[in-house]
C-alpha cells in the first residue's frame, strides 16, 4: 500500500489535547527524503441526544481556537483506555445533565485525515430522564439548546450549525431513521 | 463573551500544514492561570463534484496519519490568500481532472474547534467536463471513484466513507436538493 520507509520519528509536542509528531520518511523507489507532521490525538465520542419528543439536544460552548461561541452536539475526549460508549454517556451527562436509557453506535469519523489521527465515535442516546448538568455557565460554561430535525436542517442551511461532527452526525442519524 | 487575558502568545512550531500556538490565560474574576494549545491551519476548500448522471465523484487516497486509503471528497488547503472558490475549482482538476461548468458554495465547516481553526469551504461542482487529472498514481496517489447518492448512503451506513468534511458536504448537498 505504501511505498516509503520510516528513517526517524520524533515526538516535537507533549500537549494537554495532543501530541505533534515529526517523522522522515524515505521512499523505496526513488530514495528521496520527505517529512511528515502528524497531530496525535486520542480521539473522543459524540452524542445525539434525542427527546421523546423528537428534538436533538446541542450545546453551545466557547471554542477557543476560533474565540467564538459554536453550536455543536455533546462530545468530549477518550480518557487513556476508556471505552468510547463510556465516554459518550459521561459526556452527555456532564455536558446537558441527560442519562440515555439507551444509546446505539451511529458510527465513526475522522475529522481532519490530512494531518490529525483523531477518530470520533458517534451514538444515539435515546430515552432520556433530565438531571442536573456538571459544568457551570463561564468561559467553559455551555447553553444547551433544543432543536427540531427542520431547525437543525435550517441551522446547516444559514450557516449557524457549521460543526463536522455534529453534522457527520445528523446525517448518519437521518440516514439510519 | 469572555472573561480572560491572553498573557502570552507564542508559536511552538511551524510546519508545512500546520503550525502550533501556546497560550497563556489569566481569567479575569479569578485570576488563576491557563494554558491554551491551538493547531494553527490555512483552512481550505472541498469540491462535491455531481456529473450529469447524478453521480458524485470521491478520490481516494493515502493519508499518513492513518496509514491507510480514505474515501473522500477532492479537497486541499488554500495558498496564502486565495479565494476558496479558487481552490476548489483548482482542486477539482488537480485531483479528478474533471472541471466544472457551474460552482456554488454549500456552505462552510469547523472540522475540529476544540483545538484547531481549520475552516473548510464547501462547493458544489456541474455541469462538468472530463480531462487529465494532474496527480500520479503512487504513495500520495489517488484513485477516483463515482457513486451513486444511494451507494453514498450506504458507505456511510457501512463505515467505508469516514471523512467528516465528505460526510458534512453530503448532508448540505441533500439538504438543499
């Protein structure tokens, strides 16, 4: 499949989020160098909660990288070897105090291919009992926001919901219903 | 919006696709400290190329932080300050050899706003033209694929189409068809 040797792999970057990693490559047929930076990542899962009533549950947080508020569907990152279905039930209680009485695998993306390893793991998480949610309004704090299928599809029209995984998300979810 | 002080700023490491900025934050009420990882990218532009059969064109294509073959919409990242139509339009050739008669945007993506400022502009290509695409076969090859709205589906369903942006550009596609 691929026609290049590894010569040297470095990690540049230890971060709280990810890694970077430099490699050098060398290809077999021709004998030229290249190099490779890859951001690792640990991956995450994401939530599609949905009402009895039919409506999904997003959260708006503050996205620092864009220093902006952006609407997306519950998600967080893969504690080290934590079970992905795990992560997405803690996620969605943390974030939106919701328990699922069910949850199902929609599937699984790569965000950015190009230069990031992440794998995000999507579910369904159906019959759901309200709670308390664990994390308070502020810089990190989250509004939750409940939307019809006909408001998500105007919100990815007018450019309000602009989120990869959340709208890899209500695809696949649209797709399987 | 929010209530920090960017402390410090600095670039960690600059690369060819992208580059890594540590921030220090100090949070106004508080004024306990924090630190801020972002993966600094250009941003760029994803073709969804439809042929007058209705079929959409993907490529596939090595990508090295996954060692692996991805199925995925003709993308690529924008020069230093071209116009994301330009890019896609560029894109579309380089990569299928085919170009478009009429192109209009979809609408655009965060692929990771966790961590990451990576915008993507999303177009819809017609009324197109075959030609020679300009890239070779081999490590950073592509092999191009055409497939039905309903094989699309399907690969979704399936997990063999993975790539958020392919996935995102899909559901925009659909949603204003």
């Amino acid at each position: 499949m691929n026609n290049f040797k590894i010569k040297k792999s470095e990690i540049l970057f230890k971060g709280k989020v990810f890694d970077i990693k430099l490699d050098e490559i060398e290809y077999d047929s021709s004998g030229n160098n290249g190099r490779r930076e890859v951001v690792l990542h640990p991956g995450g899962a994401v939530v599609l909660p949905v009402t009895d009533a039919g409506k999904i549950i997003f959260v708006r947080q503050f996205r620092y990288p864009f220093q902006e508020w952006v609407l997306e569907l519950p998600a967080g990152k893969l504690d080290p070897g934590e079970d992905p279905q795990t992560c997405a039930t803690r996620e969605l209680t943390e974030e939106t105090g919701y328990t699922a009485g069910k949850i199902t695998k929609l599937g699984h993306i790569y965000t950015t291919p190009g230069f990031c390893n992440e794998i995000l793991h999507i579910y369904l998480a159906e019959n759901l009992t309200p709670g308390k949610h664990a994390r308070e309004e502020g810089e990190e704090g989250m509004q939750i926001i409940e939307l019809t299928i006909d408001e998500v599809k105007n919100k990815i029209n007018s450019g309000e919901l602009v989120d990869a995984k959340s709208i890899s998300g209500v695809m696949m979810y649209l797709n399987k219903s």
